[in-house]
C-alpha cells in the first residue's frame, strides 16, 4: 500500500514528506492507521546525530491510532481496536520483562537498528529500505509495528491525547515516581521543562511532593509549570539554589530530575548540588553515545549517599503504566490536553521542530 511519511535522509538534513511503499503486517505485526504523533526532542537527536540511527528512516515514536489489520498469530488485538505505540516494546517472556522491568526488554535493542524486530524493512522509497525511529515510525498515515509495541486502550480515550502517553508523559512521570521515587512532604526539582519535564512535574505533584521546583531559562515555560503542579521557579542553577537552599532551611531537595534537550556531563555535578543527603539524580534526558566524562564530586556520592540513577521510559513498564497514567487522566488528576501547545499537519513538521527549539511549544503534535 502507499502512506505519505516524514523520512529523514541524511543526517543535519530537513525532514522530507513524500509518498512510501509499505508492506502488510508480518507475523506477530500489526498495520495501524494513525491519528496523532507527538513531535518528541529524541527525534531531532537523530537529525543531530546524538541519537546514531542507521538512515534513511521514517521518523516518530509517540503516536496512537487505530488497527487496519493484523499479521498472522495476533490475537491480542483486532481491526478497530484503538491502541497506543509504546516506544519500548515488551515481549513479556525475557528476564527482564519476566522481572517486572519490561522498559529494559531485550526488543530494546532494536529501536536505533532501523528495520523490524526480524531484520527486515516495511518501508520503502526512492529504491531503499526505510527505518522505522523505535520500529514504529508514527510520523506516517499508516505504519507496520510489532505487537509487543501495541497497547489496546479504551475507545472512549481521545487518542490525540493518548498519543502523548506512548513516550513523553509516562518517561517523565516515572522518572519523578518510579525512578526518583519521590514521597509525600519531597523537595523535587526538574531540570529543563520540555515535553518530559512537564509531565515530571506532573508526577512529582500527585506523588505528594511538598516543593515542585522547576528549572529552565524560558520564562513561557516556567510560566506553564506552574499550571502543571510547580510551586517554585527558577532560571539558572544559581537560583534554584538560593531558592531550595531557603525552603528547605539548608537540607537540599530530595529529587533532581535532569530533563534538558540534551545530557551533558556538566548537568551532573550541577544537579547534585541542588539534592541532599541521599538525594536522587535522575538522568532522563538522552546524552550523546560517545561523552564518556561526566562531572560530579565523589565525596558527595561517599560522605552524604546522594545517587545518580539512569532513567529510561520512566522505568515504566508499558502494558500496565499506560493504562494506569490514561486512568489518571480520565479521573481529571492528570493532565494530557493542555500539553498539546500547538498542533501541525505532516507536512509542516519542520516547523513544529523549529517552535520546539524556540521555546514556543511544551509539546507540539502531529494530527493526520
């Protein structure tokens, strides 16, 4: 069948939106139509080259839609069911999914390779195979993705809305609740207040946190955590510590959860300064693979047992947070609508990328 996609080519280059090839479902695939794609920072990484991706590839990893059809040995879902892509697929039966942490399935590995969890490609255009950004590539009318990356939802859930819930509003309320384990009477602080950090404050408020400060040198942004469940707000590490040193009477925050556009070695050493004893780092934010030096003092790691912890998918495991976070939604206790700044159609997806670098937008999203 034909889709029209948003493929990059090349790296540092525009997206570019042209009509595809794409395949049916194969076995244990299913073809899903979509309705939205959140237009995540992770992929302007492979634009960048902070996230290596063999190229070409259709690009989006945060959509939500309904099934076409499904490949041979599907039985969890059916055409017409809605369903929300999860950027981690989880097949249920490795250690690690067997263990309770399916974020970290042994599919993961497969999300920066380009082609299905086969080895072979459903997109094809200008005489190339095609990538799929996470094996899902939802910035396309139709996409072909496996179904451990398939999680049915409520046909009463907006999947505009749900769409955001396939990365960027679980990957930072867990980063807050699962990752940082934040408890009631907390000091969080969230260190860049994008699509992540939003929703980490979000998590951080309904999981009891006494200060939810949040951090970023966009005033628009700071302006908008507050609606989202910030109490406090800073421009620059200097005033937020002035400012937690002060609420906290010198004790320090409890959680700093590092959200920025991008993970350098720097934001370490700075968001240890702003937790105390036994403080929690949390790294969401996606680094570039190749800087290996981070800066931090060993003797606040030893002497005060302040921590740094890896962060992905909010530590999130899809098929049950999902379904527990769009709960929160529909119980009115969280947030999805008003995340959506502004909405774009597929071909105007370079300028959704250029608002969300000009701090015009918490999370800009692709309606087909």
């Amino acid at each position: 069948m034909k889709t029209k996609a948003a493929v990059l080519w090349g790296l540092h280059q525009k997206w570019e939106v042209e009509e595809l090839d794409l395949d049916g479902p194969k076995e244990h695939e299913v073809l899903v139509k979509l309705t939205a794609s959140g237009l995540c920072h992770s992929d302007d990484h492979l634009v960048t080259g902070d996230m290596p991706m063999n190229l070409p590839v259709v690009g989006g990893h945060e959509g939500a839609g309904v099934v076409a059809d499904v490949g041979p040995g599907v039985s969890e879902v059916e055409v017409g069911d809605h369903v929300v892509l999860s950027f981690i697929p989880a097949c249920g039966r490795c250690a690690e999914c067997a263990r309770g942490r399916s974020n970290l399935c042994v599919y993961g590995a497969a999300i920066m390779a380009g082609p299905q969890l086969d080895g072979t490609f459903r997109f094809h255009g200008r005489g190339q195979d095609i990538g799929q950004m996470c094996v899902l590539g939802t910035f396309s009318e139709y996409t072909v993705v496996p179904i451990a990356s398939v999680v049915k939802v409520d046909n009463t859930i907006p999947l505009d809305k749900a769409a955001l819930v396939g990365c960027g509003v679980t990957t930072g309320y867990g980063a807050a609740v699962r990752t940082g384990e934040t408890r009631d009477g907390d000091t969080v602080v969230v260190m860049g207040v994008g699509g992540l950090g939003i929703n980490a404050v979000q998590g951080a408020k309904l999981a009891g946190a006494r200060y939810v400060v949040a951090l970023d040198p966009v005033a628009y942004k700071r302006e908008r955590a507050t609606e989202f469940g910030a109490t406090h707000a800073a421009a620059t590490v200097e005033e937020a510590h002035g400012l937690i040193t002060d609420l906290t009477r010198g004790g320090m925050a409890d959680v700093c959860v590092v959200t920025t556009d991008s993970a350098e070695g720097a934001y370490v050493a700075q968001a240890l300064s702003l937790v105390g004893k036994r403080g929690r780092v949390v790294m969401t934010a996606i680094p570039h693979p190749t800087d290996t030096a981070v800066d931090m003092s060993l003797f606040d790691l030893t002497l005060y047992e302040k921590q740094v912890r890896g962060c992905l998918f909010g530590s999130s495991n899809p098929r049950s947070d999902i379904h527990r976070i769009l709960d929160l939604y529909q119980a009115g206790r969280l947030k999805l609508d008003e995340l959506i700044t502004r909405e774009y159609d597929l071909d105007d997806v370079n300028q959704g990328y250029a608002d969300m670098h000009n701090g015009l937008n918490l999370r800009g999203l692709i309606r087909f």
